[in-house]
C-alpha cells in the first residue's frame, strides 16, 4: 500500500485529494492546521500542524512517504503602496518557509520510496501579471523556482511539480467570492466562463502523484480556465 502526506487536508483542495487517495484505499497522512479534517477512514491519520509554528508532525510517519502534497496557501490582495514588509513576510513564511519545513520532515521517507512524487501550489498571478497581487505573486514565483530546482537536485528519485491555479472555490477564496455578483463577474474573466473548483486541482495533483506521472517532473501545470494563455 503506498504512503501520501497531505499537509493542510483540511481545505477544500486538500480535503478533495484526500478523498481521492481514500477511494483508491492508499494510506493517507493528513493534517490540519485550524479547522479539523471532515473525513474519516480506517486507512487515514490525521493531526495538528502549523506550519508556520509547528516543528515536528503529532503523529508518527510512515517509514516510506511515496507522495507528499503542500496545499497551504495565501491570497493577500492589496494596492502595492498598501502592502507591508510583514505582508511579503507573512506569504513567504507560509508558501516557502513551509514548505521547506516539510520537505525536511519527509525528505528521508520520500527517499525511501522506489518513485515518490512532491505536488505544491502556484497561482495563475506567479506568471502573469495582476494588479494587487504583488505579494502573493512574489512568494509563489519563488516556491515555483524552489520546486524547479528540487526537481534536478532529486532527480530522478523524487520527482516535484506545481499547479498554478486560477482562482477556486474554497473557504481560503470565499470572501472574493461572497456574492453571486463576484462570482458572476470573476467567472466572465476566464475562457471558460466558471468559477474553479477543487476537483478540478485534486483530480490532476492526484495524476501528478502517480505512476502514470512518471516521466514528468520540473513543471508547472495551469489550471486556470484558459485564463494564463487566452486573454
């Protein structure tokens, strides 16, 4: 049975992985950070971690870790002359600082694995520019340039890949998404005129993370509704 470390599972794209690696009965590591994990199964264990706080995680892990997902994230928009060294401080802290807390954690376990695979989070706004994204833009521009090195540093043990998504409907997303008017108007900026949904990210970080994936490594995938590429 293969191992898979989901830090932050309690999200909306965390939960939906999850939910998936379950139905295909692997074993899931799972942890939250505020709010519980809203699943329960004989094959996953949960616990608490913060990765801006915590330096080790409140259950055991396996001794071979074959697939590890990092879905925290941030969305901090604001005008550029608004922004605040903590801001830029705060996102880096939380979409680099840790996950390279993490990777540290499970990087003897991953090694152990015959093929294991590492999937994080972009953003359509790393690549493309925004207005107010500045700071959630310049923390994942730079996880995105610490998984492409990964990617050749590990390679080809542990293979590292990102999805940039264009924005989803999670609970980290909600106040953007608060009225049918938001929805509706955030919607019409896309190709394919919706919203994002979770399924629509776990579906291939769950690919991402398997042995059909593995001749890829060092990417970045947009999921973005066309958005990066068509407007």
């Amino acid at each position: 049975m293969k191992n898979y470390l989901i830090i932050g599972a309690s999200g909306g794209i965390g939960q939906a992985i999850a939910s998936q690696l379950l139905y295909k009965s692997y074993a899931v590591y799972a942890t939250f950070c505020s709010n519980p994990i809203s699943l329960e199964h004989s094959n996953l264990t949960t616990g608490h971690f913060d990765v801006l706080n915590s330096d080790e995680f409140s259950f055991d892990l396996p001794e071979v870790i074959d697939g590890l997902i990092y879905c925290p994230g941030t969305i901090n928009l604001k005008p550029y002359n608004a922004l605040k060294d903590s801001d830029f401080l705060h996102e880096f802290q939380v979409n680099v600082i840790g996950f390279n807390k993490v990777m540290k954690l499970a990087l003897r376990a991953l090694k152990k694995s015959e093929g294991s695979s590492v999937v994080g989070f972009s953003s359509v706004c790393a690549q493309n520019g925004f207005s107010f994204h500045a700071s959630t833009a310049a923390s994942k521009s730079a996880l995105e340039g610490l998984f492409v090195s990964l990617a050749k540093e590990f390679s080809p043990k542990i293979r590292f890949n990102i999805i940039a998504p264009s924005i989803i409907n999670t609970s980290l997303s909600a106040h953007l998404l608060n009225s049918d008017s938001k929805k509706d108007r955030i919607a019409a900026n896309h190709p394919i005129p919706r919203v994002g949904t979770a399924n629509d990210v776990s579906s291939l970080a769950c690919h991402l993370i398997s042995d059909d994936a593995s001749w890829i490594t060092g990417q970045v995938f947009a999921v973005d509704g066309g958005k990066s590429k068509l407007l």
